[in-house]
C-alpha cells in the first residue's frame, strides 16, 4: 500500500510538471503570435497614412475653389449657349469672377497656384477660340474659292416680242437673259411677256447709220431732251422692275456724244444702266458711262451675224474663251430656231462656265 501511495504522488508530480511545461510553452505562443498581430496592425495604420498624404491635395481650400471655378465657368457655357467662334473668350470668363473674399484669404503659394491654373485654361480656351474661329475662316475662304472657280458668262438674247420668242427662250432650260422691245403696235405684249422671268432687259431701239427695218419710236441723235427724256420714262412705266436696257442697232445715235449725254441723263433719272451693244467701234458709251458715274458694260461676242449652226458654236466657243481670259464675258444672240439649237447642243462647253444674269455681276 505503501508503494502504491509513493508511485502516486511520484506520477502526480509529472503531471504536474508537465502541466506546467505546456503552459508555459503556450504563454511563449500567444506572446509571439499577439506580438505578430500588433506589428501587422502597425504596419497596416502606417500604410493607411502614407495613402492619406499621397492621395491628400495641397490645400482643400485650393481643390474646393478650383472645382467651383470650373464648374462655375461650365454652367454659364451651357446656360448662354454661348459660340466660341463668335464670342470674346475673355468676355467669357469674366462673367463668372471668382469670390474676393475666398482669394484674401489664401495663402501665398494658393494664390500662386490658382493664378497659374487661371493663366493655362485661358491659354487653352484661347487656343480653342483661335482654332474654331481659323477653321471658320477657312471654310468661309473655301466656300468663296469653290463658288467663283468657274469664269461667268451671260448669254442676252435681243429683239424678244412674241409669245414664241418666250417659249423658245425657256425650252432650252439655260439661264439665258431675255431683252424685250419696249411695247407698240407690231409687239403690243413685250411688258406682260417679261413678268414671266426672274431677270430680263429692254432692248431699246436706237437710230442706225443704214438699216431699212427700223422699229417705230426709234430715237435719233436730233431728238430733243424732253422727247428722249418720254421715251426712257414710257420704258420706265411698261417695266417698272427694269434695270439694265442695251441699244437695238444704233450705230448712228451711239456714236453721237451730245445724244448720248442726253439718254444717259434721262437714265440717271430712271435709275437705269445702259449696256452697249457695241453695233459701232465709235461709241461714246465708255466716255459717258464715267462722265455718270456708271459702270460701263459691253457686248463682248455675236452669236449669230450668220443664221448658221455650226457658225453659232463657233462664236459661242469664243465667247466662253473670252470669259475665262477675263473673267466674265457678256455675248449677244437672238431669238432664232438655229440660235437655240446651237446653244442646246453646246450644253457640255456652257458647262465650263457659269451662265449669269447681268445683276449677279453690276
């Protein structure tokens, strides 16, 4: 019995011992592993700082007022719909100033860097303005280059009296310009005819030195002015929207420099401008068209001194040959079944230029 109590107590003091090497060693455990965690969270709070100040503007103040200047800007932008193109960019940004009292109380290196931010978006608005106004300018010079590229011809056709005469013209579907006698006896309907064209002329008989059809009221050197004077009025009254009339024949009263003082005033007072036909190479319409203060303006090609085709063509050839060496050029036809052939079948030479009235041009 007494073994047995002795080898008890002798087990019970391993136990014991054993008890204590365990909790020994797990206090040495925890301690490691609490020393671990609290070097982890350390670390972790150090990190977490460190993002702060990266992320961390310079100034709240400085990110707060930026972002209320811009979208202070971009409001009144969408507000006004205002067009860079067509405004003064620093008109722009002077409707929105920024608060004074937020600027006195920056510091001096806020203030710098809010100056600088200021002086780059204006640059950069700026260089945006200048682009979109250069881009405009340089469509408005292309539109200008394209719409002038072709050199400008107008096509009068004289001596237009009859109802014919008129359906001839618009069957050709070209801009061509109709000259209508003043209305008598032989044409009685010439000013109704011409309400039916956007833009003709008058095609005022004038005296020749031979020429055995003349038209009744055919002025002459001699008339006086008060005669000279009714006849440009009639004209004046028959087409009241007239405003370039050219001379049927006229070689005598042309050349006549009293006459033509004296048809040109009645003009002046009609608020006309006369266009020389050019029958004579004596006309003294350059002179007086200075002398009044009127541009002068001449025939430069006839189409058909010869009732013919391919002389038609011809001639039309040389009247747009005229037209790209200067520019523009005026040629004179009449209302003949040959003449508007010719011209039909010359679509694709008339297609070189661009066929005008004469109000396009003076």
């Amino acid at each position: 019995m007494i073994k047995i109590k002795t080898n008890l107590k002798t087990i019970n003091k391993k136990h014991k011992v054993l008890l204590a090497l365990c909790l020994v060693v797990f206090g040495i455990f925890l301690f490691a592993f609490g020393a671990l965690f609290l070097k982890k969270e350390e670390n972790k709070v150090l990190d977490f700082n460190q993002t702060i100040i990266k992320k961390e503007p310079l100034s709240p103040t400085i990110e707060q007022e930026n972002n209320f200047s811009f979208n202070d800007i971009n409001l009144t932008l969408e507000n006004e719909n205002l067009d860079f193109s067509d405004k003064n960019i620093s008109e722009i940004l002077n409707l929105n100033p920024i608060d004074t009292e937020l600027n006195q109380t920056k510091e001096d290196n806020q203030t710098s860097i809010l100056e600088v931010i200021d002086q780059n978006t204006s640059k950069e608005l700026n260089n945006e303005e200048q682009n979109i106004s250069d881009k405009n300018e340089g469509n408005k010079t292309q539109i200008l280059v394209q719409k002038n590229t072709k050199p400008r011809l107008a096509i009068i056709i004289d001596d237009m009296a009859s109802h014919t005469h008129v359906d001839m013209l618009k069957k050709t579907n070209l801009k061509l310009i109709p000259s209508f006698f003043p209305p008598d006896k032989r044409h009685p309907y010439t000013a109704e005819f011409a309400k039916d064209f956007d833009f003709f002329m008058v095609h005022l008989p004038l005296a020749a030195i031979k020429y055995d059809k003349a038209e009744l009221n055919t002025l002459h050197p001699g008339d006086d002015m008060q005669k000279i004077g009714k006849r440009v009025a009639f004209v004046k009254e028959q087409f009241p929207k007239v405003k370039f009339i050219n001379n049927h024949t006229g070689s005598l009263f042309t050349a006549n420099k009293q006459a033509m003082e004296k048809l040109f005033s009645a003009f002046k007072q009609n608020d006309f401008v006369f266009v020389d036909s050019r029958t004579i190479g004596k006309s003294k319409a350059k002179n007086l068209a200075s002398q009044f203060n009127q541009p002068y303006i001449a025939r430069d090609v006839f189409l058909d001194n010869e009732d013919d085709i391919v002389y038609i063509k011809n001639q039309l050839k040389q009247a747009v040959e005229e037209a790209k060496k200067k520019g523009f050029a005026i040629a004179i036809g009449h209302p003949r079944e040959k003449t508007f052939k010719a011209l039909v079948q010359s679509k694709e030479l008339l297609n070189s230029v661009e066929l005008v009235y004469l109000n396009e041009i003076y």
